[in-house]
C-alpha cells in the first residue's frame, strides 16, 4: 500500500493494537519455535523449522502492512453531507428484484465483506461513492461483468 490510507479512529486504534501484539507477543514466539526447530538437527528436512520459517514470514509481512497503514494513516470523518454516498456512509441497495442490502463504506484498512463494511476502492464502493438515493448504479466485477444496483437509502 503506497499513499494515503484513510481510516477512522477507532480503526486505527484496531490496527495500532493488532501491530503491538504482533511485535511483542507473536514475533517473539515464532523466533522461539525458530530456535527450538534449530535444535532438532538437518534443517533440510526439518518440518518443524520450514514451518516457522514460513509464519515468520507472514508474521513480518503483516507487520510491515500495518506499519505503513500506521505511517500513512488520514483520519476521515463522515461526510456532511448526507444525500450524497461517501466514506463513512451506510447505503442500503437492491439488485433488480432481490432483497435490500446494507454497506458501510470504509477506507481498504478497514474493510470486511462479511460484516457488511466494504471499501470505497471496491467495485461496489467506487460504483457507489458520489451517488445519491434512488440512483441506479453500474457494478463492473473484476472479471469484466456488469450489474445494476438501486441506491434505496443513504444513513
């Protein structure tokens, strides 16, 4: 991630504490099954090690990501204007007939499908940001394919 990241702040407060536990309580005890591992002999055929080797791994990778998330933060705040979808907005959509759903657009640090908080870089956010209540909106997948949503509702 390069850039700007906007995030709100109770997300950062989230990433600032996933960030000390990883630096002080899970680094800690990977470099600890590293150094078990090592123990054991032949690294070349050491299951044990290659796997620890391979959580650290991710490990520093997480915490390079929330560092720069971190280093790169900007505060956002909602919008005033609340006729109009943006960050921080909750947009509630219909797909042709189907049932109505509900979105919370947030910045990509934040984001969670499942939990209904998507990010206003995603196909569906960016298709969303700047629209207004009953507006229909073009939906382009990754893949390349279209569908429409009607915006029903902006809280």
């Amino acid at each position: 991630m390069a850039g700007e990241v906007p995030i709100t702040e109770a997300g950062l407060e989230h990433i600032q504490a996933e960030l000390e536990q990883l630096i002080t309580v899970r680094r800690p005890d990977i470099i600890a099954k590293i150094k078990a591992a090592r123990e054991h002999g032949d690294l070349s055929e050491n299951f044990e090690y290659h796997a620890a080797r391979n959580e650290q791994s991710f490990l520093e990778t997480r915490i390079k990501e929330l560092e720069n998330i971190v280093k790169n933060h900007v505060i956002i705040q909602p919008s005033a204007d609340s006729d109009v979808v943006s960050l921080l907005s909750t947009v509630t959509v219909t797909e042709g007939d189907g049932p109505e759903e509900t979105y919370h657009l947030v910045g990509s640090a934040e984001a969670d499908p499942g939990a209904g908080r998507i990010s206003s870089e995603s196909p569906i956010g960016s298709a969303l940001v700047g629209r207004r209540s009953g507006e229909e909106v073009t939906v382009v997948t990754p893949g390349g394919e279209t569908y429409q949503l009607r915006i029903v509702r902006i809280a």
